[in-house]
C-alpha cells in the first residue's frame, strides 16, 4: 500500500549543545517521507522554492519517494530556525521564513487520487480537508496537527478530524485537544471526534495507543546519544505508518504494536544526527537490528521463568 | 526470602484535586511493607510516637509484616504534610514534623540480623550503613535516597551506595547524584559508585532498568483514575524487590523484567486511593490480573503475525 504524505520541505537552521546545522533539510513531510521510505513507497506532496536544490532532493533519491507532487514555486523555501536548551528539553523558535509555504495549495497529481492511504502532515486543518477532497475514496486516513491550529482553527480542525482514522499527536496537544490532563480521559474525548485510533507521542518517554480494544503502551529506547531531536516525532510517524502500509494491519492489535516499536526504533536514529542525515543513511536490516534488539529489552516472559 | 526493610513510618496530611486526607498512615516502609508482604514475609524496622495507634497498625496486621522492630518513643510520630498542584504533577510541602523521627537510631532486633535481603529506605545514609553494621552478611542490599541527602550528605551517600547492590531512585534524583542529564551516561556514573542494578523510577512515565547485561524499559499503565500520588515510589520499590525476595531473581534478567511490572502494577494500586488505602485491600489475584493485563498490552509478538 502507497503513502501519500502532504505537508512541509524545509530548511531547518538547528542549534543544539552538540553544535550547529545551517540551512538543512526539515519539514515533516520530508521526515516522514524518509522514514516510511523503508516500508512502503511514498507519493510526496510539498512545495519549495527555487532556492531548493539537487543536494537536498538527494536525501528523497534512490528510494521509493515520487516526487512528482512536490511543487516548486517562485520565491524561497520555507525555512525554520530554532535552538534547542541544554537537556534537548525544550528549544526556542529564533526566525520562521513562511516563504512559498505561506501560499501553499496542495495540488494532488491525477496519478495520486486513487491513493488507499494519506498522511495529512501538520498543516492549516483547511488543507487538510482540501487534500482530501481531491483523493477518491482513502481507505486509511492519518494525520497530525499541532498547537497553533489547535488554538487558531478550532471549528475547521474538528471538521478535519470527523475525516481521520488515525491521529498522531504529542501529550500536549492531546491535553490542548481535549481539555483533559489525563490522557486516558484525554483519548476518549479525541476518539469520539472521529480518529478510532489516536498515538499519543510522549518523546523520550514513549508512546501510548488507544484503540478500539485497548490502550496499549511503549518507552522509547534509552539513547546515549542525542544530537538533534528534529523530526523525531515525524519520523516516528513515518516508521508507524509506513509498517503499517506494509502490512495493511490498521485494524489489528497486534500489527498496531509492532508499528509502535517500528516508529520508536526509526525515530531514535533520527536524533542521532542533525536533519534527515541519520535516518536516510539506514538500511532495513540496521531498522530490524535495532527492532529486535527492542523487542529483546521489552518482552517479558509468560509465566514464572526458571532461574538462570 | 524475607525483606528488612528500614525507613520512615508516618502520619500524612495530603491534599489533591480530589479531596484531603487528614492524618493517614504514610511514610516509606509503610507503602514498600504492606507492597512487598504481597509477594515475601516483611520484617519492619522504624519509629513511632505514642500517639500512633491500632487504627494506624491496622494496616500492617493480618499480613506477614514483624512489628518486633517497630520501636514505639515518647513523643509524636513524624508527620508530612504536603498539596500537590491540579494536574498532580507537582507538590509543595507545607509543613514537615519529624518528631521521633529526627533522632531515630534504627536497632536491628537479634531475630533480624541474619537477613539475607535488606531494603534500606530513604533515611540518613549514615543510619543506612548504621543498619547494614548490624546485619551480618545480607546477600544483597537494597536502597532508596533522595535530593536532600544526594546534595547534603554527598560523601556519605558515596560510601553508603558502595555497599548497595540495588539501587532505586527518580530520575531527576538519578541526575543530580550522577551530575549527567542523560540517562544512559547518568546511570553508568551510578552504578561505578557501587549499585550493579538501577532502577530509575519516572512516574507516570515509566521506569528503566541498567543492570550487567543491558538496559530494560517499562511503562507505566495508563491510568483514568489518580486520587493521590504519594507513595506510590516506595509501592513500587515493595513490589520489585517483594517479587525477586519470593523467586530469588536478582541476578537474572527475566525475573528483574518481571520484577518493573509487578512494582508497576503494585504502584498502579496505591495512586488510587489516599495512603495505603487501596494497596492494602488487594489480594494476590488481584495483583496477578493486572499484571498479566498488562503483560498483555506490552507483548509484542516475535515475527509479523497475520492479520486477524
């Protein structure tokens, strides 16, 4: 099953304690893009201006990405500059350029309208429904939102979300969303506005699933070494969905689970570079590696074990 | 193997955004004894003012926890009282009368001294090694501490934890005493000052194991309902070290898996209602469903399982 993923292509001016990456390439959907790259191929859907160029197209080549939806537009590319606090904690925005981002209107190509799958990324809940609304009949929505459109667009937000299967959303916004500190009260009210599945995305603390039958939960793994947290939370969301593309188990609790490790596994590369630069250097039996190596640490064994 | 465990035995006032609780048992033996008697015999060693009474024992009778060590002095029992903020988070202390406590000198009664296991609690860690002086030879040794003495006692605490084996500590405890933010190089710090196993407790967010072989993560369950937090640290510190106390499992990588869920689970009780309320109504069967509930949302199967 094919993703089409719409949202931003970027370049991210990052500052971190472990140094400084000038002008590489971000955005959520070149995160995601990346990521689910691994599992399933991706129609990708963004604009960039002319300033964009073969050097950071390098980071989609070579992998199952069509670029044919990415538009490029007269102007500048979108570009975010942030520095992140001594523990990765918390990071502050310096500059937004909107560029051509500010007047993007995704159009998607005839060759993507039947697409089974789309991922909505992060943009005006308007958009959202207007991506929708050139795709025949999805079979699989999903989507992300943040803060500012949970504050800005409310009524135009909960129209998108009546539309959606499966949001992905971090802790903070699932409480903004909802109005509830407890997450599980916080779930039940985001369920009942359309999505059945919701990921709530914790970072360093994991990741919480609820679903039809239950609420299933994962840590993250322990890193030792974190660069950049830029596009983690995209990344996870490329390695969930992109499993689960691959295996069509959208309705099954099992194969929900396993795209929960996979989009943790996926993500704890990511920050162990700047930009995209861990994550596209990977391959699938370094991703498994790592998978098995987690199920290793998180499997408990069913009944009392012998002493070793 | 029975558990002699050292530490505090209080009167807590606390408030929440679920209501008050005016005077009820706290203190830190009190939550990890009536824990563990769940799983190993409890011989409780602490101090108590004569205004402690059976309603207060109440709690510790009908469960294999010895009170031959519980030395009752003139005076009032140490009383706690503290608020926590609305999304329970936070606390303040308002108000910390140590009462006999302040000059507890723990005496390990003749019957006790050949334990093999000992939990140290979160007292002096001059008084910690002042118990294990009286012990003869404990096959392991475990213990808890906290910022004040991290900060205040800094070369005692050294000593102390270079006769521990199993440490267990929060993690912005487990940053202060290692002075690393990362969690990883923080817990290698910790455990070149003696500890082989750590555990660092992160609250609703779970709690992560280091140990000889690897590092092990666990979640914590989602719970809808928190009426108050207040000793759920020390329930959970009961349940770990009251499972390997009745399989002998220290040194074994399943059993210490298996001992984070059950002090999970046992933790996951004890927020449910104020003191030891909810944690003292169990029964064993209890305790076991929901652990194997929570097994059951943890596993993920080995292999890609078909779709149901």
């Amino acid at each position: 099953m094919s993703i089409l993923v719409v949202g931003s292509v970027a370049y991210d001016t990052v500052e971190t304690p472990s140094g400084r990456a000038e002008r590489v390439l971000g955005g959520s959907a070149s995160f995601f893009a990346v990521a689910a790259s691994y599992f399933a191929p991706v129609n990708l859907v963004g604009v960039v201006g002319d300033d964009f160029g073969e050097k950071e197209l390098a980071a989609f080549r070579g992998r199952p990405i069509d670029l044919a939806g990415l538009e490029r537009a007269a102007g500048k590319t979108f570009h975010w500059q942030g520095r992140y606090s001594q523990d990765l904690n918390s990071r502050d925005t310096l500059r937004t350029d909107l560029n051509v981002f500010e007047f993007f209107q995704p159009k998607i190509p005839a060759a993507y309208r039947r697409s089974e799958l789309v991922f909505l990324g992060n943009i005006d809940p308007l958009l959202q429904r207007e991506v929708l609304a050139q795709v025949e009949k999805p079979r699989v929505v999903a989507c992300d939102t943040m803060n500012y459109w949970i504050k800005g667009k409310p009524a135009e937000l909960r129209e998108t979300l009546a539309k959606v299967d499966v949001l992905l959303i971090n802790d903070q916004e699932a409480r903004e969303l909802s109005g509830e500190w407890n997450l599980v009260k916080a779930a039940r009210a985001i369920r009942a506005m359309g999505p059945a599945t919701l990921v709530v995305k914790k970072g360093e603390h994991g990741v919480l699933l609820f679903g039809h039958e239950s609420c299933f939960a994962a840590p993250a793994l322990p890193l030792e070494t974190v660069i950049d947290p830029t596009g983690a939370g995209d990344t996870f969301a490329g390695g969930f969905i992109g499993y689960l593309a691959s295996t069509r188990g959208f309705d099954d609790a099992e194969h929900l689970k396993r795209a929960m490790l996979y989009g943790t596994v996926t993500a704890s590369f990511t920050v162990e570079d700047f930009s995209t630069r861990r994550v596209e250097s990977l391959n699938r039996a370094e991703l498994d590696g790592r998978f098995e190596d987690f199920l290793d640490r998180l499997s408990v064994a069913r009944g009392v074990p012998a002493i070793a």
